[in-house]
DNA sequence: CTGAAAGCGCTTACAG
DNA sequence: CTGAAAGCGCTTACAG
C-alpha cells in the first residue's frame, strides 16, 4: 500500500502549495494553465486518491443521494430505481440504495445514517404507517426528501405518484365494456393511500356502471406473484362465480393466471385478467397481460430531476404530481360469453 | 434547521470536554456511568447528529461497503444481494449499491468512488473483461475485494459462486435419462467463464452420453426472459427437431417455455425445458420449471460473511469457493415421446 | 497566479 | 474518571 498520497505529497513533490494543488485538480481558471497539466500529471502518477470524507467536512456537500423503497427485487421499484440511477449518473451522484420492507425503523435508522454521511438528500417510497416526523427529521437536518409511489399526509413534500383512482377505473371499464358483471378484486391494501385510492376507483366504476358492489368480491392482501398464484383457489371458489378479475399488480395478475391455468382453465379466455404497472414481463406473460401503464420510468426521472433542481437551488412549486395511467389492452381480457 | 449540535456543543453545554463526550456516546467503559447517561439524554434532547465523515477521517473506517453486480433487476442477482444485505445489516454495515451493466469503466468509477468516499471493502459480480489490474487497485489501496457468480483471473481475490459444469450437466443429465437425444442449448456467451463452463458441461454430459454435440443446437446470447421468449421462434424452427432445451438461466427457460405456448405447443409435455439458478418463481411458474439450485442466498451470505471476517482481521484461506449445484425436478421436463 | 493559515467535527494518545 | 491538544485531508477566504 506504501505511503498515502494526499494533495499534501503532490504539492511538496512540486514544490507548490496544498491550496493550489487543490485547485488545479478542481479545474479553477485561478490556476496558469502549465501548472495545472503538471499537477494533474503528478497525481496521475502518484496514483492520488480524492479524500472525499475531508472535502464533505470541509464544504457539507457529499454527493451522496439516498434512495428507499419497499423492496429493489420488485420490479416495479427496480424499474423506477433503473430511471434514477440513470439520472443520477448523468449528474456524477452516489446513491446508496436501502430496502425499508415497510419497517418504519428500518426506514428512520436509513435516514438517520444518510444525515451521519451528509447526504445531500433522499428518494423514498415511504414505508406504511411513516409518520410525517420522519420526514421532518430529515428536512429539518438539511436532507431534501423527494416521495416516489406514495404518499405521506401531514407534512408538504414533492411527491410523484400516478393517479391511482384513475388508473383502476380504466381497467375496471375496460372489464365492464366486455360485458363482465362480476368482477373480483385481487390484492392490496386498505393501510396505504395506494391501497384505499385502488379500491375506491374499482368501486366507484362499478357504481358508475350500476353494478352492485360486493365486497366479498375483494382479495385484499396479496401484492406477489406467489400471493397472487394463491388467491387463484380461493378466487376460483367463490361462489358468486366471477368471470374477471381486477389486480392490484401485474404480478398479482402473472401469479393469479398461473394459478387458474394450473387448475385448467384458461387465462384470457375463460376468466379475464387486467395487471396494473406495465412491467417490462407484461408483454410477455402468457397470455400478454392487458395492464395499465403506470408511468414507473416517470415517476423515477421525474423525482430524480426534482431532488437535483432543489439541490441546484431552485424551488419546486407543486406538491403532488399525479401521472396519468394508461391502458394497455393485450390478450389475458376478452368479452364475457353468456352461458 | 437552527446551530448545527456537534460534540462541542454537548461538552459545552454540560461543561465537559470533547474527549469525555466522545467516550460516553460510544460507550467507553473509560467514562463514568452517571456522566455518560447526563451526556446521552443531552445528545438527545438537542437532536444530535453524529458525523460520521468527520469521525471515519480521524479513524478511516467508514462502515461503508459497495456492491455492484450486473444488474440489480435481475432475480438473480435481486437473491444475491438480499442475502448480503441481510448479513451486513446484522453488523451495522451501510451498504452502496451499483449496476455495471457490464461496462468495465462505470464498474471502474463505482471503484473509484468507493475508495474516495473510504469505503471499508467491496463485493462485487465482475463486468465481462474485467481486468485483474482493476481488482489490485482496489486491493492495493485498502479496499478488499470479494467475487460472486463469476471469476477474474490473474488476481486471488476470494470467489463465490456455483460449480457451473456440474450443474448443467446435471439438468443434461436429467433430460438423456428421460430419453431426449436432440437437446438444445439456449443462452449464455462464451466472453465469460461461466458461459464457457456450462457450455462446456453441457457439451461433455453429451459425449458422455454417445450423443452427437451438434453446434447448430445451441442458441448463445440469451439471458433473460425477453431474449427467451424471442428465442423460441428460432428454437422452433431448427430442422434437428429438439425435443428439449437446457436453459442458461430460469428467465431464459421462463421466456422460452412462454414463446413455445405462444406457439401453440405445451411447454414440459411437447417440450421439455430446464433452467438454471432456481429462481424463486421457478416454482410458480406454468408448468412449475424443472431447474437447477445454484445457491445465491449462501454466495451472498458467504461473500459478506468472508468479507465481515476479513475486515475484522481474519485471513481467509480458501481463493475459490465452488457451491454444488443440486436438481429441482418440476412439471417442465417430461419423458420423450417415441413418435 | 500562488501561498500561509484556519477550520470542518471528530478521535486518540497523553497527562493528571 | 476527565481534559487539553494534535491531527485526519481537504477547501476557502485572505494576502501578496
């Protein structure tokens, strides 16, 4: 390992000072032209290394971004988390990325070791029950926080989300206009604003539509491709004998369709699926999922650009940006067929 | 966001020293019991933040360590890291995360940044072409380096990852012994030591067979679901006629088997697939796949295991440390049918 | 265009 | 058991 080489050991080995050094490497136009190649050809060849620990003590800025979610290994937060990375890259930023698995603790002591490495701010999908004092922690302490997919009441923070009601109504209409009257819903849950907004849009639709709401039609829980794989017996059991089924997720719906197809029946044809997301794999399940595009790739850019503008000084105005969900119709919906 | 608490600012306020203050936080038996509570309850009630950039430049360790794999949104790697996740947390760890996509320079700057931020050691799935020279900059400069899933050679740096020829000769083995002879291989690249390897394998289980290794059989380039379903058009139309594939992963088998129904024929009856890592879908898929275990909770376990012991001082032995591989029998795989 | 010096907020010998 | 002082490796006014 030998020495350490610092700016100090540049400097001495050219005789110049440590201020200069420092700002040669930094590119300052206050330093000649001449010296700064020589400098920088010397660091080369000593094989310095920048001490970012010192510099964030000294300015407070670590170029440290924190990003949490639920849970990377679902691809719906990958996919938004792909868009941030992207983002953040372009502008030379760390992240350092933490599941929170709904962990409200696990989530604060994150955010607790952001504020101890001088992040320069945090990304989050806030864990279920997140009280608005943790976000309050952070901002009070210099950490911009940004919410991605859900959100948080009682406090004013940007958050960027799709439109939740909205979206599940698509799908439910879309089941409706193929003439379905008895429509399941699969997964979710009444603890999250995306859980309570979901169900709502499914029932508002069918109201709409003058079909009477029966809640025993509802599989609240499953949010997986295995939850969704489960529900498909009990699902399949009820007795109201649903002919389509509305799901919280595309895997819940990926997962649900593997389940009818494993007790014989078929997909699409004998019992209609909708997904909600539009993962990158709902083009490709079999059959191709009929989903609503949920904007993941937006919603990540969009609060990554967000965080940097703040960062950069600029103030953001709006509080909640709601993306406007899409349908996407594939091949797992089809009309009802009378009996 | 008012002063800024520092150590000082709890000294002071207490009329104590740094020094003692330090102590207490951090428990030193040094400090008297009563004096280390005043100074605990002070930390508290002024919303004391510890700086850890501070504290790691005075004792250069940071408590941070760097992942960085292919692809986070791959399962496959998604199972590595839960389980490294969970081993570091266990021990107070923070842990930065990157993709390199396979981009042997983002995977150089990922280093880079994790020796300027002082990072405590890195585990890292090497880019294809990784050269050894960038794994001793790591080394050479205090970080510690630990593989998964795949080899650099040149360098001993500790490995973790699944005996790759044993393994797909196992699956092979599995499809000979239910009487396939027209067998095709899908996916993987001959650019890293794991495609070669179960190239390889596949190849030698043949021979060992009597079977004639046909290299118009094997599809090299697919690795995930996407490039598996698209590889069943070609899949289908070869003029052998296969009646089985080995799979280079469970995506690929998963898309293929998805491409093969789009076809109209039953995947795991008219054809039988295998995959490869056991991916916990493996199991809800349609049919259920017949795969090989490849282990990735115990190489992310062990990998930040080995790592953990390492940075508390220990010598590890062992430079290459080969998991077994084991069969995972399902519906995908069936006899063959004389016609 | 370059240098001398202070300071970011900790921890660690060393003294008492 | 507690304190005074140095130092980790940078950057930033300030001077010249």
């Amino acid at each position: 390992m030998g020495q350490k080489v610092k700016l100090s050991t540049i400097a001495e080995s050219l005789g110049l000072s440590t201020a200069t050094v420092s700002l040669a490497l930094r590119d300052s136009p206050l330093v000649a032209d001449s010296t700064r190649d020589r400098i920088k050809e010397q660091a080369r060849s000593l094989g310095y290394i920048y001490n970012r620990r010192a510099a964030s003590l000294r300015t407070s800025r670590s170029g440290i971004i924190g990003v949490v979610v639920h849970d990377i290994m679902n691809p719906f937060y990958a996919e938004i988390l792909r868009a941030i990375e992207s983002e953040l890259d372009r502008n030379r930023q760390t992240f350092i990325l933490s599941n929170h698995y709904d962990s409200v603790e696990k989530q604060r002591n994150f955010i607790e070791t952001l504020l101890q490495l001088g992040g320069d701010g945090v990304i989050m999908s806030p864990a279920i029950g997140t009280p608005a004092a943790d976000l309050a922690l952070a901002e009070d302490n210099g950490l911009p926080a940004i919410l991605v997919a859900r959100s948080v009441t009682g406090i004013d923070v940007p958050t960027f989300r799709g439109d939740d009601a909205y979206g599940i109504a698509l799908a439910t209409n879309h089941l409706i206009g193929l003439g379905h009257r008895t429509i399941a819903m699969i997964g979710g849950t009444d603890q999250t604003s995306t859980g309570r907004d979901r169900y709502q849009g499914y029932v508002d639709a069918l109201r709409k539509a003058q079909i009477e709401v029966d809640s025993e039609l509802r599989i609240p829980g499953p949010r997986t491709k295995q939850g969704g794989f489960e529900a498909a017996v009990t699902f399949l059991s009820m007795r109201q004998k649903p002919t389509a089924a509305v799901c919280w997720n595309d895997l819940v719906a990926i997962g649900l369709m593997n389940g009818i197809a494993r007790a014989g029946l078929i997909p699409g044809k004998d019992i209609s699926v909708t997904g909600y997301d539009d993962l990158e794999e709902a083009a490709i399940a079999t059959p191709a999922l009929t989903t609503v595009w949920n904007g993941q790739a937006e919603v990540g850019r969009m609060a990554a650009r967000a965080l940097l503008d703040k960062l950069a000084g600029s103030h953001a105005e709006d509080y909640l940006h709601l993306i406007k969900p899409e349908m996407r119709i594939r091949q797992s919906t089809s009309p009802h067929k009378a009996i």
